[in-house]
C-alpha cells in the first residue's frame, strides 16, 4: 500500500510538471489514462490526500491559481533542490520501468554499483549523526586501509559512482570516500556533532567532480564547435557557466578550480573543446596530449 501511494504522488508530480498548469478536469482525463485508474475516478478527497503527501514525501508546494483554476508547481520554492528532482526523476523513471518488463531486453540503463551495499547504512549514519567504521580499498593502494572512522557530512554522486565526504576521525580533516571500495561497513552508536563552520552547501562549489583542492578558483574560457555547445547548454558543466554565442563557435566561461576531474572532462572532448584560458590549464592539457601522444610513437 505504501508503495502504491508513493507511486500515485509521482504520478501527481510529474503530471503537473509535464503540463505546467492543469485543470482538475484535465486531472481526472489523465487519471483515466494512468495504470492507476482501475475503474475508481480521480475524487476530491483522493486527489486531497495524494497532493498532501506529494508536497510532505518531495518538499514541493502545489498550488493552485485561483482565477484559472489550474494547479502548477511552486518552483520558486526555496525547499526545491537537486535531491528532490533526482528523487523525483528517479522514482518515476522506476515506475515506467516496471510497466515495461516486456521489453527489458531492449533497455539498456548506467550501473550504479556503489549504491548496492552502503548507500542505505550510509544514509543512517547521516540522519542519526552516528560515525561509521569501514576498511577502505582505493584503487592507489595495494592493501586497505582497516578500521577507517569518519563523521559523515554529505553524499555525492558523481559519473556513477557514490561518495561519502566526512571527517576522518583519526586524522581530523574533511576526506571523500567511493562507496564501492568501502568494505565491512557498520554505524557506531555513538553521536557526533555537525562542524558549524564546515559548508555542506559550499564545499564543492567551485571544483568539477569530486577532486577539492586548496587553490583559489579560477576564470576558465573555453572555446566550444557549435554542435557540442548545444550539449553544454543542456547539460552544463558546472553552475557557473556563462555562454557567449558566435556564428562560429561558443565562449564557455567558468569560475572554477584547477582539477584532474575537469581535466580529464576536458581531454574526453578531443578537438570539439579548446582551452583559451587560463594558460595553466592549457599547459595541462597539453602535458597530457603530449603524454598521451608518446605512448603511440
């Protein structure tokens, strides 16, 4: 039941988002054509009670214009953020999947396998404030490390892969984490405190990826072909980007910081994307063209 209820609010949701703006009546006819219609139409009380758990399960206000009668979205509202979207996206996306078993051989969808064993225990930790304890195997090192305890502040995902960052007991600094290298993972009773003066907001703020580092951000110009420019203005690379349009190309322009990450991002474009500025990032992108180079001659 609980299930179903979940899925009914996304149902919701995702309807109104599709539309923009709808009318109850408009409500009800898409209901008809939903695989939760089974007969029983969309009632008041129904539609009540399922828009009152969609706003308290996704953080949203639906509203309603009083002088048109039609519901829409607050997306002002300051509680929207990028986890409810990814929750959104992600629970629908599992609900069209599932009316859709007779044709799984013919989807075909990214593998998350950090999410499989700690995602969960990790998301305890968060919420309670307890400390976990785990033996750590980064692809850097030959042998674990065991017994590694962190405060954890936040998760990221990031191309696939899940990250804890948190606070390295033993070595009292802020670290990051791959959950798919973690082993032996166990919340410890014990509570912890937040740092008020750690930014969970503001800690990747000015770097691409999961790659933080202590130099000061800097003006990145990239010169983009037009095609690719039409990725980037879909997906962009990072909060920051401004765009700049010639007949020609587009000037990306960024604030960052200076990353492996956003390098090897850079690199995966090949000559779609030139570095203008800063000359240190050209010079990295260079170095590692030239490496590269090397290897075939």
């Amino acid at each position: 039941m609980a299930n179903q209820t979940i899925n009914r609010c996304v149902w919701l949701v995702d309807t109104i988002r599709r539309h923009g703006r709808i009318t109850r009546r408009q409500l009800e006819e898409a209901w008809e054509r939903s695989p939760y219609y089974e007969g029983k139409p969309l009632s008041r009380r129904t539609f009540c009670n399922h828009r009152l758990a969609a706003e308290e399960l996704f953080r949203i206000n639906i509203l309603c214009d009083t002088k048109s009668f039609e519901y829409y979205i607050d997306e002002d509202d300051e509680n929207n953020d990028s986890v409810t979207g990814w929750l959104l996206n992600s629970v629908s996306l599992n609900d069209t999947l599932v009316g859709a078993r007779e044709i799984t051989d013919r989807i075909f969808v990214e593998n998350v396998p950090s999410a499989r064993d700690y995602l969960g225990i990790v998301i305890d930790a968060l919420k309670g404030h307890h400390p976990v304890r785990f033996d750590y195997h980064p692809y850097t090192r030959s042998l674990p490390t065991a017994g590694v305890v962190i405060e954890p502040y936040f998760l990221k995902l990031f191309k696939q892969r899940w990250y804890v960052v948190g606070r390295n007991v033993a070595e009292g600094r802020v670290k990051t984490y791959a959950l798919d290298r973690i082993r032996g993972a166990v919340v410890l009773p014990e509570e912890f405190r937040d740092d008020p003066a750690f930014d969970v907001a503001g800690y990747f703020k000015d770097s691409y990826g999961i790659v933080v580092t202590q130099n000061e951000p800097r003006k990145i110009v990239l010169r983009v072909e037009p095609r690719q420019a039409k990725y980037f203005r879909a997906l962009p690379l990072h909060a920051s980007q401004i765009e700049t349009v010639s007949d020609k190309f587009s000037l990306f322009t960024y604030r960052m910081r200076l990353t492996d990450d956003f390098l090897a991002e850079l690199l995966s474009y090949g000559p779609r994307v030139t570095v203008l500025e800063p000359p240190e990032l050209r010079a990295m992108v260079l170095d590692s063209l030239r490496a590269s180079l090397a290897e075939y001659e």
